[in-house]
C-alpha cells in the first residue's frame, strides 16, 4: 500500500467510508476524512468526540478494505 493510494481514498469527492488494516489484524474504520492525517511514513485516525488516536506506520499497513 502507497501513501499515493490512502491519500486518494481521503480526498476523494464524494468520500467513501474505508478501513486500514494494520499487520497486528487490527482494523482502524476511516469515516471522516477530517479527522486522518497522512504524513510521511505514518498515517494518524483521531476518534471523534475523544483525545485519542492512532498513528500507523506505513511500513505496518497491510492492506485497505
């Protein structure tokens, strides 16, 4: 997976809800697109309406469903 490719799916118009799987088996739900961030070797998912998230090296995604 390229960080190309995720940050398509969050700029896409109309967005579409997707998850990123990470190689623990951990699914990460990507519903809005503003609460992810792509940076340059991690992706960040903040949980609406919380102070926690998730940074997910690229190295550690394994695949979008």
């Amino acid at each position: 997976m390229t960080i190309a490719s995720i940050r398509e799916l969050v700029e896409r118009e109309p967005f579409h809800p997707f998850r990123i799987r990470a190689s623990s088996g951990t699914a990460y739900e990507v519903r809005n697109p503003s609460l992810v961030v792509v940076m340059k070797s991690q992706v960040l998912i903040a949980e609406p309406k919380s102070d926690s998230y998730t940074l997910i090296p690229f190295l550690h995604v394994a695949g979008i469903e």
